[in-house]
C-alpha cells in the first residue's frame, strides 16, 4: 500500500503491465536527447538559409567568363541609363538591377555607387 504522500505527489511512478513501472518525469537521457534533436534542426535549418542564400551568388560565378561578364556590362548600362532616366517608373526594375549588381565579384565602387540609389535600404 502507497503513502498519502506517495499519491498526492504528481510524478509517482506508474505501474504498467508485467510488473514494469516508468516514473513520469523525463529522464535526463532523454532531456538530452530533445535538446540534441532540437539543436540538430536548428543547425540544418540555419545551414540550409544559408546555402539557398548563396544560390544566386553561386549561379553568377557559375557562369561562363564572356557571358558573366556581357551580364554585368548590360546591368550596369541599365543602372546607367534607363534607371537613371526613369527611377520612379521603372522602381522594382532598376531595384532588380542594382541587387543583381552588387552580386557580381566584379563590383568595384563605382558600381556600387551607381547601384546603392536603387537598393532597398538606401534613401532617396
């Protein structure tokens, strides 16, 4: 027979069939256990931000050396004229443009500075 206190309290053992009793509270095996998996999920998650991050950086470096850098001139005349002609209309165009721009290896500061009016944070 059980003590009142044995009964009252809420993490008394359970009795299950053929004489096998598991204690309600986790074991600290299984704490660690959790906490691992959790950890684990978070790590893949955060690598796999990371990787579809690259994606586009990785598909201009991937490109072959005439065609990335026929791309990067054609993004820069872009910035240069219609962007620079045309800003409010052309807005979501010319932002395009000017993050496909900063992406390129090639960027020096001249193009960041002819992209840096059309990207998101800068002010107008």
């Amino acid at each position: 027979m059980r003590s009142a206190a044995a009964l009252a309290s809420p993490f008394r053992e359970r009795r299950y069939g053929w004489g096998v009793s598991h204690s309600t509270l986790p074991s600290r095996r299984s704490t660690w256990r959790a906490s691992l998996l959790l950890a684990s999920v978070a790590a893949a998650l955060l690598a796999l931000f990371a990787w579809r991050a690259s994606l586009p950086a990785r598909a201009i470096d991937d490109l072959p050396e005439a065609e990335r850098r026929a791309l990067y001139h054609r993004t820069l005349e872009s910035l240069d004229t219609v962007c620079r002609s045309h800003p409010a209309s052309l807005e979501d165009f010319c932002r395009e443009q000017a993050e496909l721009a900063v992406r390129f290896r090639e960027c020096d500061p001249a193009c960041h500075a002819l992209a840096e009016p059309h990207l998101p944070h800068s002010s107008r």
